[in-house]
C-alpha cells in the first residue's frame, strides 16, 4: 500500500445491519406544484410512459416547464398506482447522477450501498431489475449533456498484485435497466442529446404554453388577486412579450406579489419594454460566452435582470447571495457555505503553511460588515430573509431536506454575465472559493460523506481558475482535498487533472520547495501511480523525498512517506533491488519513531514483505507478514480491509511455499468477507478470487479455478480495461488454467495478446513482461 504527506490508503469500514425492506415509495426531492395548469401534452407524457419499458425524452429550452412536468408525471403516477416506486435521479453530470443514485439505494435500502468503494450504479441497477421489487418509473432530470452518460469513463483503479492504470469502465447508460416493469422519461434541452438515449419515436418536444394555459398560470401564481389595472389585454400582452414560457410568467407573478399594491401587470409590462433597450447592451457584452445567437430571443434573461435589479434595490444582502450562488454547482448548494464565513476562513488561512501571502480580504461573506458584526440570531434572521426573497423570486429552490438549494445552470450563467459587466465576477468568485476552501475537508475516510457531497462544487471551482494570486492558493487548497478525495474514490483522471493545477500554481507561488509545494507534487506523483504512469511518478518523487531529506531531515514522516512512495514505485516497476533498500529503511526508522504496531509500520512492514515475495524469500515474507496479519487484527480488527490484505498477503506466501490447504483457508475468508464489505467488483475482491483460484489450480481443481478466473478477467476488463496490468495478469492465469487442462489453443491465444500488451504498456524489460514470455514459450 502507498502513503504520501497527508492522504493515506488506509480506511476503516463498519459492517451494516440488516434493514427491513420498505414499501413502495417516491423519491423526489420537490413538493408538488398546487398552481400546475394541467397541459395537453401531459396526456401523451402519460401514454408513451405507460407503455412497458418504456424510455421516453422532454426536448425544450430551459425554461419551457420540462421539470414542471415531470415532477407532476410522478406524483400522478404515484396516485395512480401506489405500488409503484418513482424515483428522481439529477443528470447534469457525474457527480450529481451518483448521488441520486445513493439516495435512491438509500431509500431501498440497498444491502451494500454504505460502501464507500461499492459500485453504487451496479447496485441499483441490479434492484432495479428484480421483478420482485415492483414497478418502478426512473426520471432523469436535466440531461444537459448525455456524453457523460453513454462515453464509457475513464478512471483510475487499484489492484493488489499488479500496478495501477486508467481504465474504461462500461457507461453509465448501461446502467438503466431495460424490463418491461420500469420506465425511465428524461428531461433535456437537446434533441440530439436525447437521441444518445432514446429513439427519435419516444422524444417529446415540450414548446411554449398556450396563451390559454399560461393565463391560466399567471392568474394563479398571483392568486387571484385583482387591483383593478390587471385587465385581460395588459395580462395577454405581458404573457406575449414573456413568450408564453412558464419560468418567466412564474417569475413575473412573483415579482408583481411582491411589490403589491404599488405594483401591477400593466407596471410590469411597462418596465419590461423600457428596460428591453437598456438589457440589449447588457446581454451584447461579451455575449459569447452566453452561447445565443444575436438574434435569439432573450426575453427569460431580461426578466432575471429585471428581477434582479429589483432586489438590489429593495434587498442588497439577498442579491449578493444570488451572485455568490451562481458559482457553485447548481445543484445541492448547501446551506453552510452561503452563510457568513469570518469565522472558519481565518482558521483555515491560520492553519495554512504557506506564507508567501499577506492578502486580507473584506468579503469574509456574502453580508457586509455591518451584518457581520450582529449577533448570530441576527445573521441568520437575514439569511433567511434573503432566502425568502429568492424563492419568491423563483431565483432559487429548496430541496425537501432544507438544507439544499437548486438554481438553473442558466440563472447562472446569466448572473456571471451580469456581475461580468458590472466588475464584480471576481469578487463573487474569490468569495466563492474562501467559503469552499473553509469548508472542504481532507479526503480522510472520516469526510468521505462530507467530501462526497461537495466534491461537485470543487469540480465547479476547479474550472473557475481565479485571477488574483491571494485567491489562487485558496484555490489549489480547494483542488488539493478534491484531489485526495479523489485518489480515495480510485478517479484517477479527476486526480490528475487537480493534482497537477495544485502542483503548478504553488510552484509559482510558493516556490518549489515550500512543503504545501511538495504536498502537490507528491499528490501528482500517486496520481501518474494511480494511472500506471510509473516513470512519471518516479521523477516526481525523487525529487520530493530528495527535497524533503534537505529541508526536513531523514527521519521526518514526510519524508519516510516519500521514500515509501518511491519504493512502492520502484517495486511496480521490478526493481526489487532498489524498493527493499528503501523499505528496509522505512520501517526501521518507523519501528524507532512510531511504534511497532503503527499503522504506518506495519505498511511499511507489509511492503517489505511483498517486495521479499517477489524475490522468493518466502521464510522472511512470512515472518513479517505473520506479525502484520496479527498485529492488524488486534489494532484493526479482522474484517478491516488491511488486515484482509495481510491475510491475503500471507496466503500468497503460503501459496508459493506449496502449503495449498492454509493458503487455500485464508483466501476464502478474504474473499468472502471482501465481497460483503468492499462488493463483488472491487479490485481487492477481484484479486482475492484470482488468488483462490491459483490455490485451485495448483492442487489440480481445473473447474473451480477456470470459473473463478473467468470472472475476474472478465469483471476486470470492465472495470480496468483491456490493458490494464490486473487484466493481464487474470488473462495469463486464465491462460494458465486452459494449459492445464490441455486446451492449448486457447490458451496460447490468451498469452499471446498478454505480452504483446505487456511490451506495449510495461517495456520489453519488464518482470512481467518477460514472464509473459516465458510462458508463452512453454505453451
């Protein structure tokens, strides 16, 4: 196992208690509209959706009431047929869709899913096609972009025996399961990105409302209430120039309660056709980034402005927290990071090493000085007014949890356009980026809910480089605990493109030997490991531990964290000379400054052992391997995935010293208690069934071994890729079990394509490349 400064490989997990299946349900997170005007095309929603196994798309502008209608397709289909589960599933991205997908196995509750490395897609996948669970409707909401759902990802994983390389796991899309008991509808801006999922039969073009309906709706958004200037033309022109679209005649109406009775419709329709020239300049500036047409018609966005300005004027502190919200992911905005942030941003910025910034900000949050120094009770009285208004507004929602709010990706963007006018975009990004920074933890496995929640708002800032340097180390801090929660979760392009923003912005900052300098690029370093980029990493983390002996001292723990990382790297590249010289080192110098039952010791201690197994010094192998395995169990508990590692480790030894019954004993326990705990699909599960089924093949069990190595070569390819070094090494043991048997065809097929792969991806040179060779030789 790797270490570095900070992250460490190691986790504990707490074993789950059996649940009592609940009843069909909905899983939405918005209340029901009461003021829904019933729409024609409702009635064909309902028909495509009924039809079994059904996929069916929305296509419209934001705006045009997709969501609208398919919160209220569910909650109908919810009434209709109560033993039918509705779930909600957020689609703008990654991020977002995964987490609606651990509320959903949340909900089910799904045995498993408290995993933080089970595959929660896989999960749910296979619930949702149990007949036995019941019907089911799926709505994926707001698919801006389908190419994250049917590209196949591309991430890091870790395996035990062979080195770490990006692979290509299946698309999400593969996920949706396709039975005749479910029915999943999609909501979507694009008919082409709707074509990625369904056919062009099942789309559903969602336009504006009629004139009909959308009087319909602004008479009941604003209840019904009539001053006596809100007559049928002024109402119809109004809804004419709003283009009949429901986001802004909600907005209009909200607008108009709000300043009721000194205001009305016919006010309103003035207002909007005099601040229509004034807009067009605004919406001119820089409109590229807007990505609209000159000619296309703005009328949504100049009602945002309207409003916008409006409660500038009547609530400053409100539109302030508008403009602060526009920078986060728009969806599952916390509470907690809006609010005002004096308090943990100058801890945070205390507890930083660098000292090269004397940058005191203002902007401590979005209130000003004066709400600032109020009691508590009264900042949170004014929050909670600001948040009032917005909702009023329609500006924002909140989501049935109540700590959470939602905005429209295009809100944002119309609000960044709006502050880049007015000079104000990078004070609203600066602030952005403190109150995250304050907020984000380390990648410890103690904050992987937390991290969980708010790494789609570090993925958001991380394409919101600043330009101040004061506000870049916030920044590269921000991208630095993404970055180490993202080597926890095995995404392996995420971490190197954080890892390596991290590196350079502190190098220029910072200088190269500041130690949140080498923080960076030992993170960068796991990132290349992480990847199988081992000749990367290696330059990477001489320099660290060379730069680290200089300025700390041999012994420091940073520096022994280096030097493990070193070894680790000169082991996945064969170098077993070289990695037992610094591993030797390593634990010596923990034993002395850490204890002989640290857990940094005894990794140091299981490294040492593995490179001593690579060179058939089994009796010293397992002698160490013997106190790991007790030591872990005592310290950490038998179940704890290091201590299955041990136990894994020791069988090998046992494996390779021909004691096939104790090695055959430990690696079933492993392998059962690492499907229970980790999932089936888990590259320490994976390793775990390849060992046991080398076990099976040496004592001649050709059909045990065949169908364990079946499985892992085959779950391997899906989730590592086809040339990933775990791949290989299933595709080689499959190889080797074919041989045995005497199918010498398949299996001289098998080891073929491995060395050919081998040489490409690891080097002519290469132990495993070279055992490749060799066994192809005697096939």
């Amino acid at each position: 196992a790797k270490v570095q400064a900070g992250p460490t490989l190691m986790t504990s997990r707490l074993a789950e208690r059996p649940e009592t299946p609940p009843d069909p349900s909905i899983v939405i997170p918005f209340s029901r509209d009461t003021d829904f005007v019933e729409r024609a095309i409702l009635h064909q929603i309902h028909q495509k959706c009924a039809v079994p196994g059904s996929r069916t798309a929305l296509v419209g502008l934001s705006g045009v009431g997709k969501s609208q209608l398919a919160i209220e397709y569910a909650y109908r289909t919810r009434d209709r047929w109560p033993e039918t589960w509705v779930f909600w599933a957020h689609a703008s991205n990654t991020a977002r869709f995964e987490q609606s997908f651990r509320d959903i196995a949340n909900c089910v509750k799904i045995s498993g899913r408290q995993n933080p490395t089970a595959n929660i897609f896989q999960l749910v996948h296979d619930w949702l096609c149990d007949e036995k669970k019941g019907k089911w409707a799926l709505i994926l909401d707001s698919v801006d972009d389908a190419g994250f759902l049917v590209e196949a990802r591309r991430t890091g994983q870790d395996g035990q025996t062979s080195g770490i390389e990006s692979g290509n796991p299946r698309p999400l899309v593969s996920y949706f399961p396709q039975c005749l008991h479910g029915s999943i509808l999609i909501t979507t801006p694009s008919g082409d990105e709707a074509l990625k999922l369904v056919e062009q039969r099942d789309i559903i073009t969602i336009g504006p409302m009629s004139s009909e309906d959308a009087l319909t709706l602004f008479e009941n958004k604003l209840g019904g209430v009539d001053d006596g200037s809100n007559d049928g033309d002024v109402s119809a022109e109004l809804l004419v120039a709003l283009e009949f679209m429901p986001l802004a005649i909600v907005q209009a109406a909200a607008y108009i309660l709000r300043r009721r009775p000194r205001f009305s419709v016919r006010k309103y329709l003035q207002g909007f056709r005099e601040s229509d020239r004034k807009r067009t300049s605004l919406l001119k500036y820089n409109s590229k980034q807007l990505r609209r047409d000159r000619e296309a018609k703005n009328s949504i966005i100049v009602t945002w402005q309207m409003s916008f300005d409006h409660i500038r004027n009547i609530r400053p502190s409100a539109a302030d927290l508008l403009s602060l919200m526009s920078f986060f992911d728009r969806q599952g905005i916390p509470d907690t990071l809006l609010q005002d942030r004096s308090e943990q941003i100058n801890s945070r910025q205390d507890q930083r090493e660098s000292t090269a910034s004397s940058y005191v900000d203002d902007d401590t949050g979005y209130i000003d000085d004066e709400e600032g120094s109020a009691s508590q009770s009264s900042m949170s009285d004014g929050f909670e007014e600001d948040v009032s208004v917005l909702r009023n507004y329609s500006f924002i929602s909140v989501n049935t949890n109540g700590t959470t709010f939602e905005m429209h990706g295009l809100v944002q963007l119309a609000m960044k356009e709006w502050l880049e006018a007015h000079g104000q975009i990078e004070r609203w990004k600066r602030q952005f980026i403190k109150n995250l920074d304050a907020e984000l933890p380390t990648g410890e496995y103690e904050n992987w809910e937390k991290c969980r929640a708010l790494f789609p708002h570090a993925q958001s800032a991380a394409a919101q480089r600043p330009k101040e340097q004061d506000s870049l180390l916030d920044w590269a801090s921000i991208l630095y605990n993404a970055a180490w929660y993202a080597l926890r979760m095995r995404k392996g392009v995420e971490i190197d493109n954080m890892a390596v923003h991290v590196m350079k912005v502190r190098k220029k900052i910072l200088g190269d030997g500041h130690s949140d300098t080498l923080n960076g690029m030992a993170m960068v370093g796991l990132a290349h490991s992480l990847n199988g980029r081992w000749d990367d990493a290696e330059k990477l983390e001489v320099q660290v531990m060379e730069t680290r002996k200089t300025k700390l001292g041999v012994d420091h723990p940073s520096t022994l964290t280096s030097m493990a990382n070193l070894a680790s790297t000169y082991r996945n590249q064969g170098r077993w000379v070289d990695a037992e010289k610094l591993f030797v080192q390593v634990m010596e110098t923990r034993k002395t400054k850490l204890g002989v039952d640290h857990p940094d010791t005894l990794t140091s201690m299981a490294n040492l052992a593995s490179t001593y197994r690579k060179q058939g010094r089994w009796d010293d192998a397992e002698k160490l391997e013997v106190q790991v395995m007790e030591t872990s169990k005592t310290k950490l508990g038998v179940d704890h995935p290091d201590t299955l590692t041990s136990m894994a480790n020791l069988a090998l030894t046992y494996m390779n010293q021909g004691r096939w019954d104790d090695a055959e004993k430990l690696f079933v326990q492993v392998m059962e208690t690492s499907k229970t705990k980790l999932g089936v699909d888990h590259p320490d599960t994976l390793t775990s069934m390849a060992n046991l089924a080398s076990t099976y093949r040496n004592q001649g069990r050709w059909d045990d071994a065949e169908k364990l190595d079946v499985q892992v070569m085959e779950t391997s390819k899906t989730k590592l890729g086809v040339d990933h070094p775990d791949t290989l090494t299933s595709m080689a043991n499959l190889a080797s079990t074919l041989w045995k048997q005497g199918r010498w065809d398949d299996a001289e097929k098998l080891l073929v394509q491995v060395m050919e792969t081998s040489k490409t991806k690891l080097g002519v040179d290469h132990p495993d490349t070279l055992t490749s060779m060799n066994n192809l030789a005697f096939t």
